[in-house]
C-alpha cells in the first residue's frame, strides 16, 4: 500500500472518528513528534486508558503504523490533509507540540 492509499485510509477513519477519538490520535501522534518527553507519555498513556471500540483500537494501530514508517515530509502532508477535514482538531494539536516546546 503507497502513502496516498494509507493516507485515504487514515482521512476516512479520521472522519468517523469523535473528537475525543480525534484527541486521542493526535496524543499518540504527538508522542512521536517528540518522543522522550514524560508528559507526552503520561498523556498517550492517560488517552489509552479511555474505552475505546475495537474498531476505532484497530483502525487507531493502523493509522500510527502507517504514520511511523512515513518521512516528515509525508507527516506534514497529512497534517495539511487533516486540516481539510477537521481544522480545529489539528489547532489543537499544533498547540500541544508549541506547548511542548519549551517541556521536559
């Protein structure tokens, strides 16, 4: 599967997604932004311990494999195509790695 079809696969999950669902990808996501920041971990391990459907736990494994083997470049791409389909959700993401910056 290429990016632009694991790329479909994300937007397409994303869009079912709740906005807590939402959260809980971009906690993940931001914990390989900036891996090795306590909080960040504290943070992806708090999101784990909400219920979560099979399916989105599924789709959630999916979507961050894919994320871990893309390029930066790759990264930005599909944080400019969420922004499309949610911006505010990708606001606050872009908060939380600005107010990461200055952690540890």
């Amino acid at each position: 599967m290429d990016f632009d079809q694991q790329l479909e696969l994300l937007s397409n999950a994303f869009t079912k997604w709740s906005a807590e669902e939402r959260r809980v990808f971009f906690s993940h996501l931001l914990h390989r932004v900036i891996p090795g920041r306590l909080f960040v971990l504290a943070e992806c391990m708090e999101s784990m311990s909400i219920e979560q459907s099979e399916t989105f736990s599924v789709e959630l494994r999916t979507t961050l494999s894919f994320v871990d083997s893309w390029s930066n470049a790759e990264r930005n791409l599909m944080i400019d195509h969420l922004e499309t389909v949610d911006s505010t959700s990708v606001r606050e993401f872009d908060q939380m790695v600005a107010n990461s910056a200055g952690q540890a």
